[in-house]
C-alpha cells in the first residue's frame, strides 16, 4: 500500500480541508489546540473538490473552517522555508478579524481568529515541535487579549519513531510527516479520524487525474527546491536571479504571485510578467 504525501496542496486539502469529512479537521484541531471549549462541529470555507490539471492553482493550502461557537482557525500547510511566514500568520489572521464586521462597528460581535500553521521547515530557536503564541500582558503574564492565537508546529523538530507516540496529537504529527513513508496503516493509527485520514491518503483511493495533480506538484516543488539551491551555491548575483527566477517558473502552478514573490525574493510584477510570458 502507498500513501500520498499529506504535505503536498492537493492532498492536505483533500484530508484536512474536506467537507465530507469534517471529523478529521475537528478531531485534529482538538488534539492540537489547547482550546477552553472543545469544537463540536466545523463549516470548512472553500471544502475541497477535485481540480482539473489545468487549473492546479485552484487548489489551495489554506483551510478556512469556523465552529458553532463562531470562532474562526485558519490552517495552513508550508512546506518551502519562508523567512516572513510569521509575518504572514498575523497577516491572514488580522485580516480575517477585521473582516467580521461589515460597515456597523459592533465590535462586541467579534469572535477569536485561531492560526495553526504546519511547517516542513524550522522557524523559532527552541525545541518545542508545537508552540503556542498569544498576547499577554508583559508585567503580569495575564492573558486578557483573547481574540488572536498563533500555533505552529514545526515538522523537523519531530523525531519520534511510531513505538514512541505518546498522544494523539502524536500520530497526528506522525501521520502528516511519515504517511508517504509507510507501506501499511501503523497501529498507532487507533481512532476513527486516524483512521479515515490514512484510508484517504492511500493511493488506490484516488482517480488518474488527482494523481497526476499530486504528482505534478510534487515535481514542481522539487524542482524548485534544486534550482534554488542550484543558485544558492553559484554565489554570482546574475546565478541566483536567473536561478530565482526559474523557481517561480517551476512554481506557477501550484503558488499564487504573491507567495512566489515570498519564497524568491522576486518583486510580485516580475512574478506577474513571468506568468503573462509563460
């Protein structure tokens, strides 16, 4: 039996992002997160749907679910390192905030914007693989502000083997790190959700087009990942803007201008220019 990698866009979303579903997204945000209330239910903004191969940028990392008690988590899955994804994780969230009141300012009505961002890289200089970031008051320690929370989980930081999953936010980690690596359903995948999120990641469950689409992307990013390192290396300035410009070529299809732009260094016009010339 092979496994889908759950890092990649089409297969994140169709795991974690899917309506059909929704009890993998609630059992994995609770296992996760470190909630006064547990989520009951969750509607998923934009549930997955198989795209055609020729519109791959359709399919997008970010899941956007909110719960019955109107709070609101934006997931997102980051696989190439990206030195502005904290900047970007206050970014969607503030912008999600704001964009709960229309043209009243009943601000009463606003409720919590919870970001959980799973990263294929390391960001912060400590060990924790899961950490959580809030706005506290810097003399007392109080958590007063409640309304924008921030948790990352740094898949590097993750070593342990399947004999050494100690909870289920264990072999939620496990499941999104090694799934591609496996050749069976391990043990440790012992509840419901667990269960259905490997029977979806499993290859023979999925049509030739979405396979083609996961493969492409894969590709793609591999691809990137040599060029710029390819650039990397060469050291010349007229080296690495060709070498950046061919990972945003590599990176159309699966990236929008914008992120491009983040993972590059390139202006988004000259993103934009390469998609137009393309």
């Amino acid at each position: 039996m092979k496994f889908v990698d759950p890092k990649t866009d089409i297969a994140f979303k169709k795991i974690f992002g899917n309506d059909a579903h929704k009890n993998i997204l609630i059992e994995f945000l609770n296992e996760i997160l470190e909630l006064d209330s547990p989520i009951e239910d969750v509607t998923i903004s934009n549930s997955y749907q198989a795209p055609r191969l020729k519109g791959l940028k359709e399919t997008t990392l970010d899941i956007k679910a909110t719960d019955k008690l109107k709070r609101e988590f934006i997931v997102e899955m980051q696989v190439e390192k990206e030195t502005a994804f904290v900047k970007r994780a206050v970014y969607y969230s503030s912008k999600a905030y704001s964009q709960q009141l229309q043209k009243t300012e009943k601000y009463h009505l606003l409720k919590p914007v919870i970001f959980l961002g799973i990263l294929d890289f390391t960001i912060f200089d400590h060990a924790s693989v899961l950490s959580r970031h809030l706005i506290l008051n810097a003399e007392t320690g109080q958590h007063d502000l409640k309304d924008l929370e921030f948790n990352f989980i740094e898949l590097p930081k993750f070593t342990k083997s399947e004999t050494e999953l100690e909870t289920t936010a264990d072999k939620w980690i496990y499941f999104i790190q090694q799934a591609d690596n496996l050749d069976h359903v391990p043990s440790s995948a012992d509840t419901p959700a667990l269960q259905e999120a490997y029977d979806i990641a499993a290859q023979h469950h999925w049509t030739q087009e979405e396979l083609d689409i996961y493969e492409s992307q894969g590709f793609a990013i591999g691809k990137a990942r040599n060029s710029f390192e390819t650039a990397r290396l060469d050291g010349e300035a007229i080296g690495e803007k060709r070498g950046k410009t061919e990972v945003a070529r590599n990176l159309l299809a699966v990236m929008n201008d914008a992120q491009i732009a983040d993972m590059t260094g390139l202006t988004i016009e000259a993103v934009a220019e390469l998609r137009n010339n393309d």
